[in-house]
C-alpha cells in the first residue's frame, strides 16, 4: 500500500513540520523521531520522517534495509528525485520514511554551488506535506548545510536534551542558528517543543538537570519525559518502534503520552 492510500486524520488542518534538532549527538533524536511518529500512527495521525541524517538510524530503525534502497533523500537533494519517488513503508501502517544513507554524508559539500541551497529541502517538502498531518525531520548533529535546510523547511524546533551534565551546552548555539534562520529565511520557525530524554527518576543529576531546562524553556518543555530503558535501546536492531516491540513497556507509554502532548500543541 502506498502513501496515497493511506488517508491523513485532518486534511483541512495545515500540515506541522517538525525539525528534531540537537547539534549534540546520543541524545535520543532518532529514537525520538522513530518513536514519536509511530505514537502518532497509533492515534490515527498519518506521519512522514525524512531521515538527514547520514547515519540513518531512522532508516535502519524502521527495519529499512539500506543495502536495497534504490534512491535515499540524497537523490532529491542533488539528483532531482522528488520527494514522492523516495517514500517507503514501515511496519506502523501510518508512518512513512524518506531514507537516507552514508551517501548523504556528501551532499554537505555538494549543496554548496547549487542555487537557493538553503531551501532545497523545504521545496521537496512542498510536493509531499498536503498528504501528511505531520513531518518530521531527523536532523544530522551539526550546524552545517543539511541542518540549516531542515531550519529553512520546518516551522517548529522540537529539541531533544539528555538528562546529564553540560545539558544545555550547545543548546544556545543552536538557538543562535534558528535566530539567524527565522530573521533570513524561515519568519514562522520558532521552538515546538523541549523533550527531556533518557531520564531516571533515582538520581539527583536526572532530576536537577529537568530542573534547569524547564527554567531555562518554561512551557516549551513537554511535561512528558522519556526514561532510560533497555527496551528503547533494543527496538531498533529489531527494526520496530518501542509500541511495536514491547508496548508495554515503560518507554513505550511516555511516547504515546508525548504524542497525546504533541497533538494538543497542534
């Protein structure tokens, strides 16, 4: 079954796309990413997740071999693939995958000598979003090329941040670019969401660290925090999101709680 067939919940509501976004790496981006579109799935929200990131752990996450792909996100970039050619199925009837390979590792470069480089992605989006009542953008951890695309194409940051030291580190650099962004190329960006992960109850530095980001964000921050789970962690090598692998699992349910989150912000 192809993506057209399946119907979006909301086709007169407008389309959300979403950039996950740290330029610090571990943090639980695409297990956010994977996680949280299949949550959506499950409440009937039809989701596209274009992995940008050249490690595609979306990609593998999902159980897409990358080995068979024929095209990967790549290919839109700077071979003139559209959008609508590279969308694949995933084991959650209602999330969709734009892949991405090593390959993309390149495009940081190539991106530059093309015309209006910062707003090829947000282009490819336009082809495809009307079919979605969300996009999701896992970006790569960097500030770079690819990065700023997923700025110039998203209308909400939604920012992942582990529950350890240094929390914040790069958070405001990064704050910085999405300034840059918004006054130049993209007025409507601005931050989504704030998404506290890999959180553990038993410790002081867990709960001192959601202490500081919600002074810092304020209700930016999703009151829905993601614990630490051995299950979150092996879903993937089984190519299954955590509501698919073990539904009941303790991560699996704050998922769908920052689904149920998501949707009420819109």
């Amino acid at each position: 079954m192809g993506y057209k067939d399946v119907k979006r919940s909301n086709p007169n509501k407008q389309t959300n796309v979403l950039a996950i976004i740290n330029q610090k790496g571990g943090v639980g981006k695409s297990t956010t990413a994977i996680n949280l579109s299949a949550a959506l799935g499950e409440e009937h929200k039809k989701c596209l997740v274009i992995d940008f990131d050249p490690q595609g752990n979306t990609t593998s996450g999902y159980g897409i071999d990358k080995d068979e792909l024929e095209h990967d996100i790549y290919d839109a970039l700077l071979e003139g693939y559209s959008m609508s050619e590279l969308i694949v199925e995933t084991p959650e009837p209602r999330v969709f995958v734009v892949p991405a390979t090593i390959q993309l590792a390149g495009a940081e470069i190539e991106l530059v000598s093309k015309i209006a480089r910062e707003s090829i992605l947000k282009n490819l989006i336009a082809e495809v979003k009307d079919e979605f009542d969300y996009v999701f953008i896992d970006c790569p951890p960097s500030l770079g090329l690819l990065t700023i695309n997923a700025l110039s194409a998203a209308n909400g940051l939604l920012i992942p941040i582990q529950c350890e030291y240094y929390a914040l580190e790069g958070v405001t650099k990064l704050l910085e670019s999405m300034k840059l962004v918004k006054s130049s190329l993209n007025p409507s960006l601005d931050v989504f969401g704030v998404l506290m992960t890999m959180y553990d109850k038993r410790t002081t530095l867990s709960n001192d660290v959601v202490a500081e980001v919600k002074k810092y964000f304020g209700n930016k921050m999703f009151k829905t925090v993601i614990p630490r789970s051995v299950k979150i962690s092996e879903a993937p090598s089984h190519g299954l999101p955590i509501a698919m692998y073990s539904a009941t699992n303790k991560g699996a349910i704050a998922y769908r709680g920052l689904a149920r989150e998501v949707i009420r912000r819109g």
